[in-house]
C-alpha cells in the first residue's frame, strides 16, 4: 500500500537557522505529493506540492522537489522564523480517483526559537 | 482562501451516548469531504470520504455503523460517533475539496472527543 514516512520530531531550531525535514515515500502508482502545515489551533494548510518528478514545490520561502529516484520530498527552508513554528507534514496522492485521497506522514512539530 | 469549519471544537460525553459532529464549507461548495481521525503523536488515517447525495465509502476496518457519516449538502457533511465508547476518544479532523480545487483539500479546525 501507500505509505509516508517523514521524520521525527520534535526540532528546534534558533531563529534564520537552515531547516531540512525529510520525507520519503511508497506508492503504488504515480502520486503527487505535498507538503501540508499545521500551525497552532489551526486546520492544516497546503503549503506546497509537486505532481511530477522534478517538479519543485515553492511557497514562504520552503521548498521541496520531488526526487523519483530516491522517492524523496524533503522540506528545506534556508532561514526559519519564529512564525514558522508549526507541525509539518509530508503527504502523498496516487491519481486514478476522482476523489483524490491523501495518505499522511505522521507529522513533525517545529519549534522555532528567536 | 476556502474555508473549511467544524462544530463543536471540543467535547467531552459519557460512555453508551452518540455525538455528532459537523463539518461546514463556509466559501465554496464541496462535492467531495474526508473525514480523519488522528492520534497523538501519529499520522492522520482516512476514515471515510462521502461525496454529496451518495453513501460514504469507508476504509478498510473502520466500523460503518459506528460512525455515521450524512453529506446531505454541497455545504455540509455530520460525522455521527455512536454509542461511543472511550477508544473512540481522538481528534477527528474533516477535509473538502471542491471542483475547481485542482484537488487540493481544505482541512477543518478538528474536534476533540473526549468519552469518559
């Protein structure tokens, strides 16, 4: 089946520290993939995504590239805000379905301190 | 952006009672909603997705009769806990995607059930 797996948290980071939180990916046909945050009393919230290898997904100064070779999408951002502290996860889409059902990591909570 | 809302936030019953909870989309209409259930410190798992006028499809091992899901509009999906029980405690989180979304889901605030 369709699985995410993204890494652990919790991670701290001081203020316009460079950030990475991987993700790899299994799927049984070709997905989508995308990168949902969560920030405090909130729902999640598209943050970026990629529907095809290579692509690069951008917003907010995060960025992440779908990597079929390594069936990767790693988050990177290179100068983290306090705002930014949020949980983060990592999702994948298989199409084929007009519904389009998303398939979760388990999430990693970001601390951002000033 | 699409608005996604959930009522209520919070709630707390007692063991054998049923609770409902709804699922709003306040900007767009909703052809499709998802409800989750997501437990501390792990993924959110797809219980069910309901597309408006039709029954729910549920995934595998989630108990149907249980959890009653109703999406009687293009605006409005319930989510209905029966005769709960205290494993039945968790955060239930719903999602909704429109036509013109590209696929994109827009999630709810979630609701936390607490059954004593």
């Amino acid at each position: 089946g369709d699985s995410v797996t993204q890494m652990e948290g919790p991670v701290t980071l001081s203020e316009e520290a460079f950030l990475t939180i991987n993700c790899t990916y299994t799927a049984t046909g070709y997905p989508s993939l995308f990168w949902y945050v969560q920030y405090p009393g909130e729902g999640l919230q598209l943050l970026l995504k990629a529907t095809k290898a290579d692509d690069k997904g951008s917003n907010k100064g995060f960025e992440a590239t779908y990597r079929k070779e390594t069936t990767s999408f790693h988050l990177e951002k290179g100068s983290v805000q306090v705002s930014d502290s949020a949980v983060y996860f990592c999702a994948l889409s298989v199409s084929g379905g007009s519904n389009y059902k998303l398939t979760f990591g388990k999430g990693t909570l970001l601390t951002v301190n000033p | 952006g699409a608005v996604v809302s959930q009522h209520p936030s919070r709630v707390i019953c007692k063991s054998g009672t049923s609770v409902k909870i709804e699922c709003r989309s306040l900007d767009f209409q909703a052809t499709t909603m998802f409800w989750y259930r997501q437990f501390p410190k792990q993924s959110l798992m797809l219980m069910a997705t309901s597309n408006e006028g039709s029954k729910a499809t549920y995934e595998q091992g989630v108990e149907k009769d249980k959890f009653l899901i109703n999406h009687a509009s293009l605006t409005l999906s319930t989510l209905t806990v029966t005769s709960a029980h205290p494993e039945d405690s968790s955060f239930y989180i719903c999602s909704a995607r429109g036509d013109r979304s590209s696929g994109e889901q827009f999630f709810g605030p979630g609701t936390r059930l607490t059954v004593l």
